[in-house]
C-alpha cells in the first residue's frame, strides 16, 4: 500500500521550552484513501516528533506506517498504544514530550482535522 495520501499538516519549528531545551517539533498528517490496513487507523498517517535541536537522539517521535501500527518512540525505547482518535493522540505526544523536555506552547491543533 502507497502511504501517501492527501497531505494536510506539515508543520516545521524551533522553540525553547521552560527547561530551556532548544527543541525542533516536525508534523506531518496524510488522509489515506480506503482501503486502510489496520496500522492506519480511521485513515491516518501521522508522525509527531519533538527532538533536542543540541543531542538530536534525544527525542519523541509518534508515528505509524506499513506494518507497523501506531506507536512512540522515547528514551530509546519503542511501545505502541491504542489508537482512540487524533485529538488522543496529540494529548499523548504532548504529554509526553513535555515530560522530557519541559513545558511549550503548542498550536498546531491536529485534532482539529477529525470530523
């Protein structure tokens, strides 16, 4: 299956959180035609990543693609979770790259794309 799909959101930055982590967050968010496998829930194809812009391996990265169901990356580790919606999981990517690298403002509103 081709995994491109319609691109809706793809977003670049650079900001400084309150711990004072220079930190670069890349989005990008693809509406795939049906047929979905299972590992692109409601026809998503996402990737969430906030990176140390100073030790690019420190990072938080959810994404999903061709075998692969959704799930994150942090401190090294891989674990997937259940998909609820894109509203949840921009909840969990905030959550958790807030927990590494410190509080930041976040307006790109991803889950403003689910109806």
């Amino acid at each position: 299956m081709k995994e491109k799909g319609d691109l809706l959101l793809a977003e670049e930055r650079k900001l400084i959180t309150k711990k004072e982590f220079l930190i670069g967050i890349e989005v990008e968010l693809r509406k795939l035609p049906p047929p979905q496998p299972s590992e692109f829930p409601q026809g998503w194809k996402l990737k969430l990543i906030a990176y140390n812009l100073e030790n690019t391996s420190e990072l938080v990265r959810i994404d999903n693609h061709c075998k692969k169901s959704p799930h994150y990356h942090s401190n090294g580790k891989q674990k997937f979770f259940t998909w609820v919606s894109l509203a949840e999981t921009e909840r969990l990517f905030l959550q958790l790259a807030q927990e590494k690298f410190g509080y930041f403002e976040w307006n790109i509103n991803i889950k403003s794309y689910e109806k």
